[in-house]
C-alpha cells in the first residue's frame, strides 16, 4: 500500500498474494496440494481491493476498537459473495507463531499456516464482532480461485447484503479467545474487547 496512507502501518509488508515460506518445500506434498498452479499470479491487486474495501480507524462511540483499525466495504456485497482473500505467509503448522494475533489455519486439514502478522493485506484488519453493538456479518471461508489454487478469504454472511460504508465484522472464535483470555466463557460472552490485536 502506498506509504502516505495513512491508515496502514508503515512495519507490515503489503501481499498481493500468498507468500510461501521457504519452509514450506515447494516439493512437499501439501505446497503442491495447495498450489497446483506454482507461484500463482496476481489476482487481487491493491487498486482492485481499494474498490472493495478500505481500512480506517475505528471512531464509533463504545466500539471496543475504537481507535484501532477496521474494514470497511467501499460497494455492497451480497450474501455469500467474497470479500477479499486473506493474504499472509504460509508456513508449516508446526511452525505456526502461537503468539500471532493474525495466523490462520491453512488447508483441508490444517497442515499449514497462513499468517499475516509482519505480511498480509486488508483483510487483517477485520474486527470481531463481539460487544460491538452489531451483528457477525461476515466469515472466513476457503475456495479455489481461478488457477486452482487454494485461499482463504472473508465472505458475506449467508442471508444479508453488507451495505457500502458497513464496518465487515467476523467472528474470532472461542478458541482465539480462550488462548488470550482464558476459559472464563461467561466474560467471553460479554466483556471481551472486540481486538486484542496490536494495529
């Protein structure tokens, strides 16, 4: 992303593309599963993005994230439509950063990895919904894109459109929140911030 943006931050890589780990052999077995076409080309430029989505900093009263970064729809979306890919380095499962507030699993079985703590796009700022006020209206979900490979993206939640200007909220899951927070289910419900993360 250009460096006078102001609502990216200056010490993430931007990825237009999954990045590879050199741990991960393009010979093993599960790179050539998830990326039958090689070093997939470009799919998802930045000025493609700019025209779905946008980061801005949070300014809603109360927002759990206020102040932090969010994302947010620059055109509507339709149920079920994909939003934006989630892009980040892929490694190995085991190699996955445990302490990474933006690491993803990755494949059929969680093999691997996806993460986009120091490389990533857009879609690394999507905020929990929990305590905002507002509905999940959007998910993490894995397709094939058109070479074939395999991604991760953020889609509209399956009964209603996401408006332009609407803030794409997802769901963290009780796991990433357990391991930051504890077992404590009830303060999970309802006093949990919205992003743990560092923006």
């Amino acid at each position: 992303m250009a460096s006078d943006d102001p609502a990216w931050p200056p010490a993430v890589r931007y990825l237009d593309a999954l990045d590879y780990s050199r741990l991960v052999d393009p010979d093993d077995a599960r790179a050539r599963a998830y990326r039958p076409s090689g070093r997939a080309p470009v799919l998802h430029s930045r000025a493609q993005q700019k025209k779905r989505v946008k980061v801005r900093v949070v300014t809603d009263e109360g927002h759990p994230a206020r102040g932090q970064r969010g994302l947010y729809a620059n055109k509507k979306f339709s149920p079920r439509e994909r939003i934006i890919d989630y892009h980040g380095v892929v490694t190995r499962s085991e190699d996955a950063d445990e302490t990474s507030d933006y690491c993803l699993a990755f494949g059929e079985r969680n093999e691997l990895a996806v993460d986009a703590n120091e490389a990533g796009n857009e879609a690394r700022f999507a905020n929990d919904f929990r305590n905002t006020g507002k509905a999940q209206n959007a998910k993490f979900d894995a397709y094939r894109d058109e070479k074939g490979d395999y991604k991760l993206a953020v889609f509209a939640g399956p009964t209603k459109a996401i408006a332009k200007g609407e803030e794409i909220l997802i769901s963290y899951g009780k796991r990433f929140w357990a391991s930051r927070f504890g077992d404590d289910l009830e303060s999970f419900r309802t006093d949990l911030p919205t992003s743990a993360r560092k923006s």
